[in-house]
C-alpha cells in the first residue's frame, strides 16, 4: 500500500501540521481522528487495516489528518469565545489546505468526509456547512451538540453561546435550515452508525430526525452494543466507506 508522510506550516493555525496520506488512487477521504487525536491514530488502531482492500484496489485514498482539539473545544482553561474562533481557523487549514492538496495527488473529484467519536462530529459538521466539497459523510458513535452534557460528558462551551457556536453544532443549525443549501445536502450520501448504549445515541437521533424532516435521506445504523471503540469501528469501516 502507497504510504506517504506531509508536514508543512499553516500560516492560519501559526503551526505546523501533518497528515499520512494511503492509498494511490479512488475516492479522497478526509479521515479526522478522535478526540484530541493525531494524524497517525487510524493507522495505529488498525482502521486503515480494515479498509486495506478497498485501499489497494484504488477504491479509496486516505488523508488522515491532525486534530488540535486541545486548542479549540478541549482547551479548558482559554475562553469559548477562543475556543470556537480556532476551530473555524482549523476549518479553513482543512478547506484551503489539505483538500487542495488532495486534489493535486488526485484528481477524482468524489470527497468523503469521515470520522469516529469526535471525528464524527468533525466529518459532520464540516460536510453539512459545505456541501458542495463533499459527495459523502460517513459518522460513526458522533457527538452532535458540544453544548449538552450527555451521561457525564461536560457542556463544551461552559454556557457560552454565540452565532458561530450556533452555526457549528449541527443539531442547532440544521434543524432551523431552509434555504437552498438543503438541495446540496440532499445530495451527499449521509452515513450515521451508533451503538445501542452509546452516550450519543441521543444526539445521533435527533440529527436524523432533523434530516428526516427536512426530506434529508441518508443510512441511519444502530450497532448491537455500544460499539463505541476501535474494535467495533474497524468492523463498521468496509461496510460504510
């Protein structure tokens, strides 16, 4: 399997970035990885593994990007207002960086936006705000309000709330959504997996429901257990992708 290593400095983030890139040929999927994770964390857990096949045959080519969760929503002791403005900076490094270098390895214009955990919720977020960049979002056990407390997970933002908090949790833009940006959403194929015990079940049914009503289709799975862990993620991976 082709494997390649980038590393270059993001004027916009004020840091160097990295991200491991597999596969020669197929479909570009921008694979954020867990909470707080790095670039290299689907390699080591034995996701890029599980898609192996689909990788070589020159189904799939895997961007495996960095996260700096640390310094946006997980920065507890910088204030939520900083916490938001640097993960729309991060969005920007993903928009004008790292799918821009996608495009100059590979010119196949169908994007995938993935993730697992808190990549799910970056996968989302990113795919639902811009549409037009991706034609798939495959979410597994994601989180899609930062603002709640689920089963002793904190309220991300500590209370704070604002327009670009508002327009960044999915559950609260895409339920009051009704310009036409809807007619790009209905065209990306929307893949949500969940486990039967997982914290953010909830949360994986309210964005259906909403997609539902607003005559958004897409594959809504519920996983036997509560398949919130490598083991269950690298069994949903070939199915999904």
């Amino acid at each position: 399997m082709k494997r390649e290593y980038h590393k270059w400095y993001c004027q916009d983030l004020g840091r160097d970035m990295e991200t491991l890139v597999f596969g020669h040929a197929g479909a570009r999927v921008l694979v954020f990885p867990t909470r707080v994770g790095r670039f290299y964390d689907y390699e080591n857990m034995g996701m890029v593994g599980a898609v192996a096949q689909h990788v070589e045959a020159g189904w799939l080519q895997l961007y495996c990007v960095d996260s700096i969760d640390g310094e946006t929503f997980y920065c507890n002791w910088c204030h939520p207002r900083d916490r938001i403005l640097r993960h729309m900076a991060y969005e920007r490094y993903i928009l004008n960086e790292v799918l821009p270098l996608s495009q100059s390895l590979n010119a196949n214009p169908f994007v995938i936006a993935h993730g697992c955990s808190f990549g799910a919720y970056h996968a989302i977020n990113i795919a639902l705000r811009h549409p037009h960049r991706f034609g798939r979002v495959v979410a597994f056990s994601g989180r899609y309000d930062l603002t709640t407390a689920p089963d002793g997970f904190r309220d991300l933002f500590d209370g704070y709330y604002d327009q670009d908090v508002y327009f960044n949790m999915p559950n609260h833009y895409m339920a009051n959504m009704t310009n036409g940006v809807l007619d790009q959403i209905r065209q990306i194929d929307i893949k949500l997996v969940v486990g039967e015990h997982d914290p953010f079940l909830d949360d994986n049914r309210r964005l259906s429901q909403i997609l539902w009503d607003k005559g958004i289709w897409h594959q809504f799975k519920i996983w036997h257990g509560r398949a919130h862990g490598y083991r269950r993620w690298r069994e949903m991976a070939p199915w999904f992708l």
